[in-house]
C-alpha cells in the first residue's frame, strides 16, 4: 500500500517519526548507551532499532520511558499532540476560522 505523499496526515506523522527517530539515536549514540542498555525492560532491541530508522512511532508512554532514560526532562510531555489528534484539531481549527472571517 502506498502513501500519499501530498497527504498533510501522513506529511505530519512522517515528521513526527523522523524528528522523535533522529533525537533517540542521536542522544542515545552521544552518550555511549547500547540498544541493549536503552531497550532493557522497556522494549525489545529489534522494536529500539525500528523506531531509531523511523519505521515506528512508539506510543507515547514508551516514547517518554525512552526519553527520561536518556535524561530528558519531560514535565508536560504528555500534553503534546500525537500527528493524528494535531490533524483533526488544525482542521477543526482551520474550520471555524473559515467561518468566523465571514
């Protein structure tokens, strides 16, 4: 099945995934921590290395696990938007700004 490239759902989670991906691997490389190490108890080492090449976007209580093992502060992470609600709320947005310019 292919994707719609022009599609702005599958536009935002393809970010999402790349940008969560890039910061993972990237921290988890500066700081000397295996696949293994980050992996333990929390995931297994091949579900680590798919989210680390984007091809998975864990759920939001593994992605702030993984990221609080690796440091990061995280207070107030689990108010941010998953891609899919972030779509529906700028079309609802979108939407009534439509309506309220008239």
């Amino acid at each position: 099945m292919s994707q719609n490239l022009l599609d702005p759902n599958f536009l935002i989670q393809y970010s999402l995934e790349k940008r969560f991906a890039t910061l993972l691997s990237e921290t988890r490389k500066q700081q000397g921590v295996t696949l293994e190490q980050l992996s333990e108890g929390l995931c297994t080492e091949s579900l680590l290395a798919k989210i680390e090449k984007a091809e998975r976007l864990p759920a939001r209580t593994l992605q702030k696990r993984l990221l609080e093992r690796l440091g990061f502060e995280l207070a107030g992470f689990e108010n941010f938007l998953q891609a899919d609600d972030y779509a529906t709320w700028k079309e609802k947005i979108l939407y009534y700004e439509e309506i309220f310019e008239k």
